[in-house]
C-alpha cells in the first residue's frame, strides 16, 4: 500500500498549495495573478531566487512586462513547472521559443534557456524568424553564439576589428587629427550607426564581451573628460569661457551619440548609471552663481540628455533598483523646475532667445519616473491613510457617531440628524477631496499641485476599491436621510442635490476636468 502522505506535484495556479503570486502587469495595467511555489520558483530561477530572499512578510512578486513579452512571460512560468526533459516538447514555434529565451535569460533560468537554444538550433527557419532572432541577438550576449553559428559560420573577425577601431576612433577624446579635423571622429561615429543598423555581421560582434568592454570603456572615457572640462569651468576667466562651453557642447554631443547608440547594444544600463554617478557634480558646477546668467546652450543640452536617461528609465527600457530612481529625479527634478521660468522670462525679455525648454520634460517625463520611483506607500503621503487596514470601518464609524452628536446636541429627529450629517459630509468631502489641489508636503516637489485628492488616490487609477467605497457611501447616506425624513421637502431636494454633485465628481471621465471646467487645472 502506498503512503497516504506521498507529496503531490506542484501546479502553477494551484491556490490551495501556493505560498507565492507572481503578478504580471504590462504598461497598460493589465495585471493578472498566478498563484505559484517558492521551492519552484527558487530552483528553476536565479532571478525569482534572489526576489524571494528580499522579501519580508510579502507574498507577492510584481513583475512589469510590455504587452509584446506578456505571453512569453506566462509561458516561462508554465515552463518552470514542467521537467526537464519534456521542455523541447513543449515549444512550438521559432517565434515563442526567441521571446522566452529572451525571457529565461532575464530570469536566469538555466533549463529553459538551454532548451531554448537547443530548440533554435534544430528547427528549420523562415526568413522572417531569422530577423526577429538577428533582432534578439544583442540581448542574449555569448549564450547564443551556438544559435548565431548557424546564421553565419564564417569568421567574424574582420567585421569586429573594424567596429572596434570605429568605436576607438568615435570616443576618443583627444584634439582633432590634423589634417582631418573632427570629420575622422564624425565618420568614424557614421560607421559605427551604420555598422549597427545596417550591417549584417554586425550583431554577431556586439554580442561579443571584448566589443562590449571597448564600449563601456569608450563612454566612461567621455564621461569623466566632461566631468573635469566641466570642473574646471569655475576657475577660468570669462574670456574663455565661450571656448570652454564649445568644448562642453561637444563632449555632450558625444555623449548623446551614445545615448543613440548604447540601445541597439543593450548598453543603455550603462549609459544611465553613469549619468547617475555624475549628476550631482555636473549640477553643482552648472548651479554656481558665475554661470547663473551664462551658458543656456549647456543647460539646455543637459537637460535634453537628462530626458533621454528618463525615458529610459520611465518606460522601462533600463531596470534601476528604487534608491537609484529616487536619486535620479530628486537631483534633477528641482533644477529642471527652476530652469523653467528662468528660461520662459528670458525668452519674454529677448524675442530671439533661441532656448526653450521641451514641456513634456518637464511635465509628462519627471512625473512618470516619479510614480515608478518609489513604492507605493510611499509614494503619496497625502493619500496614503487611505491606504491603512481598517480605514473603511473608521470611516463609517465616524459617521455613526456624528449622527449620535448631533442627534444629542441638537435634540432633533432621527430624519433630520441624518440629513445634517448627510449635508455636513458633503460640504467637507467636496472641499477636502474634489476641490484643494496639491500636498502639504515637500518630498513630491510639487508634482501633485494641479491634482486634487481624489485625482491622487491610487496614482490615479479609477474604479479602484477605495474609489468604489468612496462612491458608495454618499449615496447610502443619501438613502438613510431621505428615507428617515419620509422623502419630504426641502429636505429631499437638498439631499438630491448634495449626492448628485459629489457622484458625478467622481466619474472617471471628471478626473482632471472637474464639473463644468469649475476649479480646473488649465
């Protein structure tokens, strides 16, 4: 007879059995739960391994994906149930098995990688799937060289020997080359775009290690030369100052050219996190009070810069721990929101100011990364209350007890205390939530100063729980004080109104809008 307590196989999905959710959430917000298993999830994945070994009291696992990757996302999960040996069975198509090894890479699943590339290897390819693994190749690095051999056997040497005196010649940093001027570095910088959209060798050399530290040496060069021409800014003459912000200018060029660069190498990590290591030198220097009215071409250019590192990290493209993020917009964001009106009323002063400052930088941008910056709870101070177990019962209870108050104070009708306290709610919700706009705090840096507070619950997402029981209890409210007050006016006139206003405040097509534009952020 078997032992009734032999262990069941795991099964992803099996709530009864889970003591982990991973939830998949694309940049639309479509979220979905899969209820999962920690001894799973710890033996298949490196990354899921080290996320578990971080959490404290938590039992889920948030994980952003875009809504090409979603499907390979919950397909590697499937895949780390199943065993070793019927993974190759389970892929079906080129095309699933390129977007989960791009997946299993990320997630530094051993099996399903070799799996992956052994599937590759073996099944015939269409033109268009051997594009999409030429597109996939520089995110993969040396694991799929055995992949890229079929591709192109033949020695690849030549090709990456050009691209790396390319890339030599397009970061070094030394003066021009006589007779050539700067035109060797510009065509040096041609070839390596070219080489990199065009060339068809190319992909097999920018997954090669040496390639990649050339680069990475390249930026760092160009970043600390920027860092100590800007540094040494403060301590030269104003007639040499137009010289030095040529310079400056030009080593932002380079630095830009990379920042183009850097994406199609999947090196843009690299890009950011040097920009995060020299931000706060570069803005003591750009801040001093003897460049106060000088250089707006430098500023402008950094700031530029400064939006192109954001928009990687905004939308996701670069992943940085949370202090990283945090870091990067509470250096940036104050100076970006003092640039703004000094640029606008230089730009009323002179009508041929040629500098202007990009207005989703300073707006769409820097608020993005704000909210993706920090955790929730601690995102928002002024809304985060809300949040707090046990809030929703408060809440009622305080409107229990008004109507007990002012029952006893005023020594009128059951009907009549419900419909003050009813109005009461009103008058101070409407005030509180739909008409004061910003925070009473500093850290957001005035993000939240054209938001109400009801356009600031839940980061702004609608038809959110707390949404819902903020919609609810004025109507509830509504139908206690007019069935109390036997609905006679002018008390049901009153109360009509009062619910009225305040439910079609919360509409979610009123969010930003407000009713008939009254108190709108324009």
């Amino acid at each position: 007879m078997e032992k009734a307590g032999a262990a069941k196989p795991c099964k992803l999905g099996d709530q009864s059995s889970s003591d982990i959710i991973v939830r998949l959430k694309n940049r639309e917000g479509r979220p979905e739960c899969f209820y999962s298993h920690s001894s799973v999830l710890i033996n298949k994945s490196k990354f899921f391994a080290d996320r578990l070994s971080q959490l404290d009291s938590s039992t889920c696992i948030e994980i952003h994906c875009s809504d090409s990757d979603y499907d390979h996302h919950v397909s590697l999960l499937r895949l780390l149930y199943l065993p070793a040996d019927l993974l190759l069975d389970s892929l079906d198509s080129v095309k699933t098995a390129v977007g989960i090894l791009q997946v299993a890479v990320a997630f530094n699943c051993e099996e399903i990688t070799q799996s992956c590339i052994q599937y590759l290897e073996a099944i015939p390819w269409e033109d268009k799937e051997e594009e999409e693994i030429l597109k996939a190749v520089p995110k993969l690095g040396p694991i799929a060289m055995p992949i890229l051999a079929r591709i192109q056997p033949v020695d690849s040497s030549a090709t990456k020997n050009v691209f790396l005196s390319a890339v030599r010649f397009a970061t070094s940093i030394g003066g021009p080359c006589p007779p050539f001027g700067d035109e060797l570095k510009t065509s040096a910088q041609e070839q390596v775009e070219y080489m990199l959209g065009e060339d068809e060798d190319t992909p097999l050399v920018t997954a090669d290690d040496e390639v990649k530290s050339e680069v990475r040496k390249g930026l760092s060069k160009i970043c600390s030369s920027f860092e100590m021409e800007l540094s040494s800014l403060l301590l030269e003459s104003d007639l040499t100052l137009k010289t030095s912000e040529n310079k400056l200018l030009q080593s932002l060029s380079d630095l830009e050219w990379m920042c183009n660069i850097l994406p199609k190498m999947d090196l843009m990590k690299d890009f950011v996190s040097n920009w995060v290591e020299i931000s706060g030198n570069v803005l003591k220097v750009v801040e001093d009070e003897k460049l106060d009215s000088l250089m707006w071409g430098l500023k402008i250019k950094l700031m530029e810069l400064t939006g192109k590192v954001l928009d990687a990290v905004g939308y996701g493209n670069v992943i940085l721990p949370s202090p990283s993020r945090v870091q990067l917009l509470k250096t940036w964001l104050p100076y970006i929101r003092k640039m703004k009106p000094l640029l606008d009323s230089k730009g009323d002063e002179e009508m041929d100011f040629p500098y202007k400052m990009d207005e989703d930088l300073q707006r769409g941008k820097m608020a993005n990364l704000y909210v993706q910056a920090v955790p929730t709870t601690d995102l928002n101070k002024n809304t985060e209350w809300f949040t707090y177990p046990g809030v929703w019962t408060i809440y009622i209870l305080i409107l229990f007890f008004s109507w007990l108050v002012v029952l006893s104070v005023f020594g009128c009708s059951p009907g009549m205390a419900w419909t003050i306290v009813h109005l009461s709610h009103f008058l101070v919700t409407y005030q509180c939530f739909h008409w004061k706009k910003g925070t009473p705090f500093a850290d957001d840096q005035g993000i939240y100063n054209g938001l109400t507070w009801w356009e600031q619950i839940d980061n702004g997402k609608q038809l959110t729980r707390n949404r819902k029981f903020l919609t609810v209890v004025p109507v509830v409210l509504y139908l206690i004080a007019s069935h109390t007050t036997d609905y006679q006016h002018p008390m049901l006139f009153f109360n009509t109104l009062a619910v009225f206003v305040l439910v079609v405040a919360k509409f979610p097509n009123m969010h930003k809008v407000r009713i008939f534009g009254i108190n709108a952020d324009h």
